[in-house]
C-alpha cells in the first residue's frame, strides 16, 4: 500500500518508494508493478500523472484525479510554475552551495537549458578507506532544480565530480560498489523532499513534503546524521 501524502476531490499526492515505476516503459521490461496501477486500486479510482520522477528516486509523486486537472498540472510544470525540493547524498565535500548551469542534451541529440540551485547541510568522513584515499568523504545537500530536464540533478551533479551515491548511469562504479558490498545499499540516495504549487481548482498554496523512505534513512545514520 503507498503512503498518501495529500488528497482531494482534484489531486492525490504519494511518497513514492525508491525502484517503482511511475507507469509501464519499454525501457524497463523487468517491472511487474507501477505506481499509477497500485494507487488506481488502491482509492479505486483513476489517477493521472501529473508528472514524473525517476524510478530510483523516492518522494513526491503528484498524481491528477480528472483530465483537466492532469491537463493544468502538466501546463504548470513546463512553465515552471511548480518549485520542487530534493535531498541528495553525494560523493566528496560539496561547496556551502552552488549553481549549476550546464545545457543538458536530449535523445534526439538537441541541447536544453538546465539549471540547478543546491546547499549543503551537513558532511561526513568515515574511516572506510577507498582507492588512494584512506577516509570516505560524503555530503548531504537540498537540491532546487530550476528547469525540468530528464535525470536532470544525476547529470548535473555527475558534471561537478559529485555525483549521487547510488546512481548507476551517472554515478562513480567504484562507491556503488562500496555500499553494496560493505553496508548491502543500493538504493540511489535521491528523494524528493518537497513540491510547491497554486491549486488549479481553488488557486489556494499547496505545500506536499515527504518524509525520507528507510534507505536513505539508513544511509543518514551511517553518516552519523
């Protein structure tokens, strides 16, 4: 069963679990189960996505529950008008905070804007040596992507040389490597904290946070934070 963040008679919003699918792909023949079809019979009722996230990222997922609000949410996310929040775990001591702004390309090979916003909130070194370093270093940053380009903070972070624990397309093989076979962690250490937007119904605030799901939980009290 997910977990229900918020819910009206337009929107219903869920803390996706790291490796759900949104819907079905062609790109990942292996999944069995999706969130669209698990909410669907869960509220018995048909939801729309609203927009997407990663498989491998946990947190936030908004889902629409009538086309014309599938249709305003969509309209509002490619104008920007939603401001999204993530945490992230990445390799290295990051700087107090950083803006990224790198043209990331698309599959038809075309570049688009990107722009990220990050701060860091805390840093760790732990005593697990790793290639020619005898310490791990890690940094826990909040992460506000100003555009919404596909695996957007994977690839920006990847470009600063700290990339995000976990991440297997973007990431660094050899700390990937590390937390599996030293701590059993797979997960890619992506959640998506907090979604902001004006209600398309009732032109109210909405504020959607996500508490953090038990992987990244587990690799906070590794850090010791």
């Amino acid at each position: 069963m997910l977990d229900i963040l918020y819910q009206d008679e337009h929107l219903i919003a869920i803390n996706k679990p790291h490796g759900l699918l949104v819907h079905r792909s062609s790109i990942a023949a292996d999944a069995t189960e999706f969130a669209i079809q698990i909410l669907r019979d869960q509220i018995g009722q048909k939801v729309y996505p609203a927009h997407r996230i990663d498989r491998k990222t946990g947190g936030v997922l908004l889902f629409a529950l009538d086309k014309a609000t599938e249709i305003a949410m969509q309209q509002a996310f490619m104008e920007n008008r939603l401001h999204k929040k993530y945490l992230a775990v990445l390799r290295g001591f990051t700087p107090d905070e950083g803006e990224i702004d790198y043209p990331l390309r698309k599959e038809n090979g075309t570049l688009q804007d990107a722009l990220t916003r990050y701060k860091t909130l805390k840093r760790a070194e732990i005593d697990v040596p790793l290639g020619k370093h005898t310490t791990s270093r890690y940094s826990l940053i909040e992460a506000e992507p100003q555009t919404g380009r596909m695996h957007q903070l994977r690839k920006h972070f990847a470009h600063i040389f700290h990339p995000i624990i976990g991440d297997r397309t973007h990431g660094c093989n050899k700390q990937n490597k590390l937390f599996k076979e030293r701590w059993d962690m797979e997960t890619m250490l992506l959640h998506a904290k907090e979604l902001n937007f004006t209600h398309p119904a009732s032109g109210t605030a909405i504020t959607i946070e996500a508490p953090l799901q038990p992987e990244f939980t587990a690799a906070m009290a590794l850090m010791g934070w």
